[in-house]
C-alpha cells in the first residue's frame, strides 16, 4: 500500500500553484522561487514535487519557466509532441507511485512542430517516423474537426496520451481510480502566454484494448502495424545487443498474431519448402530460426526500421484487412528493402486486435 506523505497537496491544490505561477509569467511579475543555493541544499536528500508535467521538447515550452517554478517544484519528462511510450509511462508511475505527485499535466503547445509534421503527411526520415505513428491517432481524430487542423490535432494529442496515462496499467489507472492521482490534458499559447486545461475526452482509448465486438477502427490497425514494425526491430537489436532474442520475438509473436485463438494464414516471404506457417512455433522459426530447416531467422537480418505504406485498409466490423507495401531498412547498408504484405486483423476475447492473416511476398520483377 502506498501512501503519500502528509504535506503532499492534493491535486486541485496542485493545479491551482500551477496556475498561481502562470498568471505571474503571462502578467511578467514572476518570482521566481526555489531558485537559490539554499534551496539547492534543502534538496540534497530527497525531493518531492508537487506535480508532473509531460510537455514537448520545443525550446519554447519549459515549464519551469511557463509555471514560475523552481529546484525540487515539478517532475518534467519532455519528447517531441509530448507522448507516451513505454519510458515515459515508467518515469510518470515513479513520480506518481514513489513521489506521490498528485497531478499530471499533458501539456500540448500551440504550433507543435511534431503535430505539424504529422498532420502534413510527409515522408519522415530517421527515427522520427516512431514519433508520427504515436501522433497519428490525434491526427485521425481532428481531421474529422472543423477549424484548424494542427491546433486540433494538439489539443486531442494532449487529450489521448492524458487518457493513455489515466487507463495505464497496473499502476497509474489504480491510483487514478482511488481517488490519489489526477491527469489533466492542456494547451500553452505562445501568443498569451497562457495554458488553458483541456477537457478530457470521455470514453475509451485508442491505445487500450476495446471491448469484444466494438468495431475496429483504422486508428487500431496503424497501431497493430506499428507495434509490429517495433517488434522486428527489437528482435534484430536484442540478436545484436546478445540479449534474449527469442524471448522477444515469443512476445512478438504471442501479443501480435492470433494463435491463440486457432490458425493463422501466414505466408512469410522467405520461404520455399514450408511456405505457409499455420501454427505458433513455424511462426516463430520464420523470425528467428527454429522447428523449419530452410529458416534463416528473418528478424536477425538485422533491422533498424521497418515501415508501412498501406494501399488501403478496410475496415468490416470485428475484422480488418490491410494491403500495400513495407519497407525493411537494413542495419548495416542502410538500404531499404520493398515487401508487399496483406494483413487481416481481428479482435480477440482480450480486447485486444490480432493479425489471423499475413500474406507477404517481394514484388514481382520482370526482369529477373
Ligand atoms: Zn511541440
């Protein structure tokens, strides 16, 4: 059982010093406290904030600065667009859960240039299309909006990954529903220098598991085909790194792929002599070697980035199909490699979408 510490304030109380020390920045009559040498050696042994706030890494963001704050007063965790992926999640359950901080803030920022370049569509280079896959359900959502697309798109952001925070579990959801934690989306202008809170989109995630029979929605299958396209990467640098590669590559196979509730049409690219995997370990023979003679391991080629370009998805109530082309970028000549692949999805007992069907195959050369 955790329990917060005495002088703790609650999560209004929060919010409202949060609020004290914005109207000072907007109005310019900052105090700037808790920012001396004394204060630095009252936090020596421990410290403990009174909120955590997730914001973007634009330089003109930093909360410190747009709260008036100082040493020890908020647990910071900043990215570009301000999402939340498996580390951030563990930073905000260490402030909650051993710093008992009582609030979290979301906050999104007018003109995000991560929202932006989402929104635009365009083709990403490096490791920052990982960041438009975790942006891209906002992205969905505000283009059924009126008015301007990016602002939207910010807004519903900070409202999504506020909801992601608020129904993760086995930590934060717990302490959100006993009444100990709060998270608060919200929105900072650069034109007024203001953060306005943000009201919480009611209802369930994009994230999290639906419930059985709900329809799947595209937002679902990007995820599912991101997810997917992190796991072969995780394979390949876990092979790399000497890690326990078929463990990941068991997990990638166990939460991706519909096993578990019977066949699974999957015909992988690289295969002659048993080219259709209808059971689990064939599945798993094809990632990383195993129970198929003629398997190589195709996720320990390594990969550094795998990236999908649908053709089309549709969507047919509980189930989905998917069709177009991925594309394997090679760790060591930084080559990208064209497969096409179709995909179908359903949703399992848990909720949770499983691809049942996997078709992948390289183009057709007339050449060759
Ligand atoms: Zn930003």
């Amino acid at each position: 059982m955790i329990t917060a510490p005495v002088n703790m304030p609650t999560a209004d109380q929060a919010l409202a010093r949060l609020q004290a020390g914005n109207a000072r920045f907007v109005s310019g009559q900052m105090t700037h406290p808790h920012q001396t040498p004394g204060r630095r050696n009252e936090l020596i042994r421990s410290q403990q904030p009174f909120a955590t706030v997730l914001t973007c890494s634009d330089s003109r963001v930093p909360p410190e600065i747009l709260f008036d704050q100082g040493l020890g007063d908020i647990f910071v965790i900043r990215n570009a667009g301000n999402i939340a992926d498996e580390i951030v999640l563990g930073s905000i359950e260490y402030a909650a859960a051993h710093l008992h901080t009582p609030l979290i803030l979301v906050l999104g920022h007018a003109k995000c240039g991560a929202v932006a370049a989402t929104a635009s569509g365009a083709q990403l280079d490096g490791h920052l299309p990982a960041i438009a896959a975790a942006i891209q359900p906002a992205v969905v959502k505000a283009k059924t909006m009126p008015g301007d697309l990016v602002d939207n798109a910010v807004r519903e952001n900070a409202k999504l990954v506020a909801k992601q925070i608020e129904t993760s579990m086995p930590i934060l959801a717990p302490l959100v529903a006993a009444g100990t934690l709060k998270v608060l989306p919200a929105r900072y202008d650069f034109a007024t220098g203001k953060v306005d809170v943000l009201p919480m989109t009611p209802g369930g995630t994009p994230w999290g598991p639906m419930p059985t029979g709900q329809p799947i929605t595209k937002t679902e299958v990007l995820r599912v085909q991101q997810a997917w396209a992190d796991g072969i990467v995780a394979i390949g640098q876990a092979y790399t790194n000497r890690g326990d590669y078929r463990a990941v590559a068991a997990n990638h196979v166990d939460t991706l792929y519909a096993y578990n509730l019977g066949t699974v049409l999957f015909k992988p690219t690289k295969a002659a002599q048993n080219q259709f995997r209808l059971n689990r370990e064939e599945a798993l023979s094809y990632f990383v070697g195993g129970v198929v003679p003629e398997d190589k391991g195709f996720a320990l080629q390594p990969w550094s980035a795998v990236r999908f370009v649908n053709a089309e998805i549709l969507l047919h109530g509980n189930t989905a199909t998917a069709m177009g082309n991925y594309f394997f970028t090679d760790v060591n000549t930084g080559t990208e490699t064209k497969v096409e692949f179709t995909f179908g999805y359903v949703r399992g007992a848990d909720g949770k979408l499983r691809i049942n069907v996997h078709h992948s195959a390289l183009p057709y050369n007339p050449v060759a």
